[in-house]
C-alpha cells in the first residue's frame, strides 16, 4: 500500500513520544500490505472497524499501541492507497471531532 503520509504520525509522536515505535511499526506493516477489503485489513489488524464520518466517508480505524492510540484512515483499496486522516488519543477519539 501507499501511506499518505508519515507526517501526521510524526506530529504526533512529537507529542506523544512514546507513541512513536507503534505509529513506525503501524507505518512499515501498511506499506507492505495488500490490503483489497476491510476483511483484509483485519487479517493483519483483527479490531480495525469500519466508520463514516459525518461527510459520508467510511473511514478505519486502528488501534494502536496495545489499543492506546486510534489511528484513523481512508482506505482506497483499488488504487492501494491509505491516507491517514487523524492520529488520536482515546480522550481525541471519544470527543468525535475528527468525524467533522
């Protein structure tokens, strides 16, 4: 797969320094993935969930970090794409502001 891009995970390892070899591992698993479906993706992360946004998107997330941390993506499973939308805190993710 294609990750767009390492920059959010970085800004936020910058804030949450230990978050950062889970968002590395995170990173280097989907650029060797071949992810086609949601089934796929939890062969390799069986509590990824499928979610839609208040635009409409459906969106997955991950958990990461022995579930500390939520990792939210667009998947385009037909062009192999992965655009990471939000990397959050358990507290930033139950706020749902990054359903906007």
């Amino acid at each position: 797969m294609r990750v767009i891009s390492l920059k959010p995970l970085r800004e936020f390892w910058e804030r949450h320094p230990q978050a950062e070899t889970p968002l590395r591992q995170w990173y280097r698993i989907a650029l060797d993935a071949i992810w086609r479906s949601l089934r796929d993706v939890r062969q390799t992360y069986p509590h990824a969930d499928g979610v839609t946004n208040n635009r409409g998107e459906t969106l997955t997330v991950f958990n990461v970090g022995g579930n500390k941390y939520r990792l939210v993506a667009r998947i385009n499973y037909e062009y192999r794409l992965v655009n990471v939308r939000a990397v959050l805190t358990h507290q930033e993710y139950d706020d749902a502001k990054w359903k906007e």
